[in-house]
C-alpha cells in the first residue's frame, strides 16, 4: 500500500490568488487542463494536496512552506512574473529549502531552456542535431557559410513553440535577417538559426532516474498542410484548436518506421537523457529523415503532464495508466539526491 503524502502542487497562474484559493473556476478550463488532471490524480490516489498559485511574488510560497511545510512538491510552474527562464529558479529555491519535488532539476531547465547550450552538449556526445548559429541582440546578422538553406529562426530561450511560426522558415540571407530581427526587437531575445530537417517529427517521452524507459513515439501528422508550405510545429500547430481542425493537424502514435529506426530511436533518447543529467521524466522533440537519421530537435524538461498530451498518452500505451505515471513521478521526486 503507497504512503499518503503531504503535496503542495504548485503551479503558475496568471493573476494574484491568495493561498488556500481553491481554483475551481479555473480548473473548468481547458488551459488548465494539466494542473486538473495531476490534481484529481493526486487525490484519486489517496494523498492530501494543497495548491499553490504564483504570480509575480515569491513571498507565498515561502509563507506556505513555512506554516505548511509539504513532503514533497509537485512541481508545475513553469514562468514567473511572465518569464520562462525563471522555472529553474523556483526549483532552486526548493532545493535551498530542502523540499523534495517532482520533475527536472535546476541544472536541467538552466540547459534545456537554452537550445544553442542543449545543442552543444547533445554535440559533444556525438548525438546529431541540426547545424545551427546563435545571433545575440546588438550584433551584426548575416548568413554563415556552414548553414544551409532552408533555415528556422527560433527565439533562443522560449518554450511551448512560442516565436515559431510558418515565417520562421527562411529561405534567403534577406529573410533570415529580417526574422532574427523581428526576434529581438518583439521577444527581447537572442535568436538561434538551425538548419531546417525535412522529414518526420515525432515526441518520444522518457521517465526515470538511473533506470530510463523510453515510451512510444506520438507523431505530429500534417494533414493538409500544402506541400510548398514549411511543415513544422509551430504555436498554432500545437496549440490553436481551430487551425488544427482547418489543416487536419493530428498528433498520433507513430506508424511503421524503417527496419531499426525505432531501436535507434531509443538508443539516443536514452544517451541524449544522460548526456543533459536529466531526472524524473522528460520528452524529446526529433525529426526522422528520409534515409532513417535521426536529429533531436530539442530537448524539453517538464513536459506538459495533462493526461491527453503525449507523455500521459505514451506512458498508457506502455501499460502504465495515468494515475500510475503521476505516482512514479513522485517516487523519483522523492528519490531525488539519494
């Protein structure tokens, strides 16, 4: 029988909520599917949950800790004061305050929120990704020599597809410097140009500490997408339901591969999942060419965790339901540092 754990779930909202809001409204909408979906879970296995909204003041976490100290946090904040990069800091102060927490580390944020440092490190362990150049703010632009055309331009440390749309795809020196410009100028960001990958993109989501499991691949299907047209995952892509439906945008399990395609899938999940020390769960974004190479695109560390998305999805098709998934997740948080 599992012990019934204290569980601060802390999560990111975009507005003031004083502590012990209960988030009824909120949880009824669709953009809070996630925070939902683990905090049924949490109750349908039996432990005690206190949730937390943060805005832009970390005085109430730290009031919240101190007068209701949790076992363990599960952790899904993932801005705070509207800005990404501040996930890792959140973490960090719960590892100043000695709670255990669920999901990635500071390290792993710090590296996976930055894609020209994810990319590095994923080179030097000799794991292929796209040729790519990082064009900080005040600097000249211009086309490097070793970059081939087509090219994406991506904001530097974003996430969730935020900055990536059908102009992101350039096809000349004038458009890339014009895209790398709108990046600076309308996100306030570095901008990382990668070679664009044509071929098939897919999610492979992984779980574990020192033992890894790798869970089958979900694929990003297309649909009518016209064949002159970039097909990559932009925001809308992924986020905007109605554009989904309009083009026949669908994200499925993954269909026959070529002979050791998916073995060789696995393989570098596993060693990209080392190579970045990443814990607790995680998803790759990778693209598969024609020929069978396989490129990770980006690593992304506290994925999304709703029970539909692709985590949730592929853990289910692995045989592990989704109350299960968001038990596992806890007992690594727990084993964290031991």
């Amino acid at each position: 029988m599992k012990k019934r754990l204290k569980i601060l779930l802390l999560f990111d909202s975009p507005y003031f909520t004083p502590r012990g809001y209960d988030f009824k409204k909120e949880f009824k909408d669709l953009d809070w599917m996630t925070e939902d979906d683990v905090f049924r879970s949490l109750l349908e296995s039996g432990h005690q949950v206190n949730l937390l909204g943060i805005y832009n003041d970390i005085e109430i976490l730290f009031e919240e800790i101190k007068e209701n100290r949790p076992e363990i946090v599960f952790n899904l904040a993932e801005v705070f004061n509207q800005k990404s990069h501040f996930d890792k800091n959140i973490v960090g102060l719960l590892e100043i305050l000695g709670i255990p927490y669920s999901g990635a580390s500071p390290d792993s944020l710090l590296i996976c929120n930055n894609k020209a440092l994810s990319k590095k490190i994923l080179s030097f362990h000799k794991i292929k990704i796209p040729n790519f150049y990082t064009f900080y703010k005040r600097h000249r632009i211009w086309l490097p020599k070793r970059l081939k055309l087509p090219l994406i331009v991506k904001p530097l440390c974003e996430e969730a597809s935020r900055g990536i749309s059908s102009a992101s795809v350039v096809d000349s020196e004038e458009s890339l410097v014009e895209r790398v410009k709108f990046i600076h100028a309308k996100m306030d960001m570095a901008a990382i140009v990668e070679e664009y990958i044509e071929g098939r993109e897919f999610y492979v989501s992984v779980l574990g500490n020192r033992r890894i499991k790798v869970f089958p691949p979900r694929e990003m299907k297309f649909g009518q997408i016209p064949e002159d047209e970039p097909r990559i995952a932009t925001y809308k892509a992924k986020w905007d339901y109605n554009y989904r439906e309009k083009w026949g945008i669908k994200n499925v399990f993954a269909g026959r591969m070529p002979n050791g395609v998916n073995e060789k899938i696995v393989d570098i999940c596993k060693r990209a999942y080392r190579a970045l020390n990443m814990q607790c769960y995680a998803r790759f974004d990778i693209r598969v060419t024609s020929s069978g190479s396989v490129y990770i695109i980006e690593p992304n560390a506290n994925p999304c965790l709703a029970r539909y998305d692709e985590l949730g999805q592929s853990a289910e098709k692995a045989g592990i339901p989704y109350n299960e998934l968001i038990q596992k997740i806890i007992n690594l948080g727990s084993q964290r540092g031991q």
